[in-house]
C-alpha cells in the first residue's frame, strides 16, 4: 500500500522508515504537522503483527500529538516513532543507538521520548546518538509517566462533574484498563480519592501491585471494557471503543490515558448518542507532554504540573462547545485544535 494513500494519511509531512540490520532495528518516524513547532511525541516498542500496523499506528499517533500539543497551547507539532519488536525481548543498546542515529538525521524536526514499551534508559541510549530527545533523567524530567496520570485523574474529575455532577470521585466504580507506568499512578490517585477500582493488565506482576496497594479488583482484560461502573479508563493499546465493545459499555465515561481509543472516528458519535461522555483521549493524555515542554535548567514541578492541571478546565470547554454544538465531544475537540495548528500556520505565511 502506498502511504500516501493509507486511510491513516493526513497531509503527515515527512515519514522516515528506518533499517538498521546490524541491530536488527525495524522502526518509522511520523511528522504529522510542525506548523506550531517541531514535531514532539514518544517513541513505542511493539510486536506489531505486520509492517502496515506498524505504519498505521505512527500515523495515527502522530496526528494525535499535533492535535494535543495544539489544545494543550505548546509550541510543538506532532510527531511518533514505533519500533518493531518485542519489548520484553528483543531491547540491546544496539538497537536504541540505532534509533538515535536516524532520529538525528532529523535535525531537529522530530524530538524522541518515552511511550508503550519504552523507558528513560531506552531513551537515554538513543540520547547517546542524538540531543534531540525529552523526558530523561540527566537535564530533563524523567518518566513523565506520573504527570500523564496526574493530567487523566484531572480529566477525569472533569468528566464526573459534567456527566455525574459531582466534584469527587469518592464512591465510583472505575475500570482501568492496564496498570503499567501510567495505569499505576493513576489508580494511585483515584484510591487515595476514595474510587473503588476494577483492573485488567496481561502482566501478573502489575496487577499484583495494584492489588496489593490499593485493594483493586482484577478483571479479566477481555471483560474489564464492559464491566458495570461508572467510568472506563483504557490506560494500554487503543481501539478498545469499537463496533463490538461499544453496544456493551455499561460506564456513564470514557477517560483514560490509551491514545487512539476509539477505533474509528464515527464511533465519538455512537458514544454520544449513546449518552456516554468520552474525554478525547489526545486532551486528557496530554500531561507527560506538558511536563517534557517545561524541561530546562529553570524547571520548576509545581509549575509544570499546574500547567497539566488545566487539561480539567480544558476538558469542560470541550464538553460544554460539544453540548451547544450538538456534536460528539472529539468533533468538539478537533476542531478547536483544527484552529489552533492551521491558524498558527497561517500567521506565519502573513509574516513572512
């Protein structure tokens, strides 16, 4: 399939396959949009089961991070990179230098951190090859994994008030759909507001934790999308809202930290229809993002997680335009980053 013909294209400007066969490094490099800025966005590990998934999840994901850089007011555009392997398996400093080496041909368009499948020290070799690279330990933030669940519980808090009409989450029945580095902080924060979690995760050690600290419930992950609570937060892979989940949601809200959770754009829609309030997820995933945008040797946390707190105020913007509108809250969502990005782009052709 040719890729400017891929159902995923949206006008990506640049898309950068990547082989390395000393390493064994099979990735691709996604810019979606750079009209804010350059491209920011992570780098995913997968065992993608065919090279066209591989290409269809960097093209999605890229367009996602235009889309949240833009609503979260960040002078970055969108980009992604997803490698071809199995993350608990198939890691060697290798590879990560490889994938340094073509991240710098960029030049600087395209800056790499952290996603599924990807640590700080998987980026910290990649930053051996390259400057371009955010969310490290030595000058930078680090795991910006607690950030993106902090900005989530926000949004989720968001989505209570607008759909339940209430302020706390005390007493709700939550799913969370895995529990690795951001499904982890966010149960944290939801058991200490007093939520009665329910969890899925194909990692028994994962599970085991949140268990053990937060008394949660396990569920079996191909149950956890249609248990009977009050909101659903897919925390793993996307596309978990599709045409066969979303007939048997029983959640009043869907708010979690997944990129790409619906599986196509039509089913915002359904969810609407169906009374359901999706928090799009580029919006409320948006925290790790925030964070990495306020590295530098003035870095301050407080104002940095200040700043991911406002993806709350944010969110009921979008709820509040998606009710008057009549629209599903992710038209309500891209069109608002719609005239954030395309007007950034259009004040700098009238300035030059």
């Amino acid at each position: 399939m040719s890729v400017f013909e891929h159902y995923e294209f949206d006008a990506h400007e640049q898309v950068v396959f990547c082989h390395d066969p000393a390493s064994g490094l099979k990735a691709i490099i996604a810019i979606h949009n750079t009209n804010r800025g350059p491209a920011l966005g992570g780098c995913r590990m997968w065992p993608y089961a065919s090279d066209e998934d591989a290409l269809t999840d960097a093209l999605r994901l890229s367009r996602g991070m235009t889309y949240k850089s833009a609503l979260a007011g960040l002078d970055y555009g969108g980009g992604k990179s997803v490698i071809i392997g199995d993350p608990r398996a198939d890691k060697s400093e290798a590879l990560f230098r490889a994938m340094g080496r073509f991240v710098d041909t960029l030049g600087g368009r395209y800056s790499v951190a952290e996603d599924v499948g990807i640590s700080v020290p998987d980026v910290e070799i990649m930053a051996e090859e390259t400057r371009h690279v955010a969310g490290i330990a030595a000058g930078g933030v680090g795991d910006p994994s607690p950030a993106t669940a902090y900005g989530v519980f926000m949004g989720i808090k968001a989505a209570a008030r607008h759909r339940l009409g209430v302020d706390s989450l005390s007493g709700l029945r939550i799913a969370v759909q895995g529990v690795g580095h951001v499904g982890y902080y966010l149960c944290r924060h939801l058991a200490a507001e007093g939520a009665e979690l329910l969890v899925a995760d194909i990692a028994q050690d994962s599970l085991d934790r949140v268990v053990r600290e937060f008394g949660a419930q396990v569920v079996a992950p191909e149950a956890i999308a249609t248990a009977a609570v009050d909101i659903y937060a897919p925390c793993a892979l996307g596309a978990t809202i599709n045409d066969e989940t979303l007939p048997q949601l029983q959640a009043k809200i869907v708010a979690g930290s997944a990129n790409n959770q619906l599986a196509e754009a039509r089913h915002g829609e359904a969810l609407r229809r169906r009374g359901i309030l999706y928090a799009p997820d580029y919006v409320i995933n948006a925290g790790g993002v925030i964070v990495i945008s306020h590295e530098g040797p003035d870095y301050n946390e407080a104002k940095a997680f200040a700043h991911v707190a406002q993806i709350h105020d944010t969110l009921l913007e979008i709820f509040r335009r998606a009710d008057a509108q009549k629209v599903a809250t992710s038209e309500a969502a891209d069109r608002l980053a719609e005239e954030r990005f395309r007007g950034a782009a259009a004040k700098a052709t009238k300035a030059a």
